[in-house]
C-alpha cells in the first residue's frame, strides 16, 4: 500500500476539489487508517477481504460506506474514505 505522504498528497489534491468545511480534519482521515500498526489491526482499519497470498486481497470500501453513511458527510469520515480507495487501487492496478 502506499506511504503516507502519498496519502496526504492524494488528499490534498482530493480536498482541492471539494468543498470541505475543515480540510484539517479531511487529511487527518486521509492518514488515520495508517494509525494501526499491527497487522490485526490494519485488517480491520482498512476493511481487508481476502488473501495476499492468493492475490485476492482488497480494501472493501464499500462496507466502509455502508456502515458510516450517515457520517460520510463529515470531513474526517470522507477522508478517511479517501484513503481507503486510495488503497484499493493501489493494491488492484500496482501491488498485487
């Protein structure tokens, strides 16, 4: 997955084109699923489904939205759902 400068990056290009109430609290969401430094933990922070080893692994976003849709409207939530696809697509088109 990428770093998490690329994430602030993508974020502030992200929040660039969003009307954002505290873009503070959108890139604070960008990084905040990196918080987790176990590998435990991460599955759950980043919504992990499947296996590395199988080439299978995703990020399901989409859960993600399903369970925090009332909040998505909040800045820290839509950033924090940035990062996620972030990874989704880091994962699908460089790593795996």
């Amino acid at each position: 997955m990428g770093s998490r400068l690329m994430h602030l990056i993508i974020g502030e290009m992200v929040a660039s084109s969003l009307d954002l109430r505290n873009k503070r609290d959108f890139l604070n969401g960008s990084i905040a699923p990196d918080a987790a430094f176990s590998s435990e933990r991460k599955v759950l922070t980043h919504y992990f489904e499947g296996d590395v080893d199988k080439r299978t692994r995703q990020v399901n976003y989409k859960r993600y939205i399903d369970t925090y849709l009332s909040d998505i409207k909040d800045d820290y939530s839509l950033g924090y759902l940035t990062h996620l696809i972030s990874d989704n697509v880091w994962m699908e088109y460089i790593y795996l």
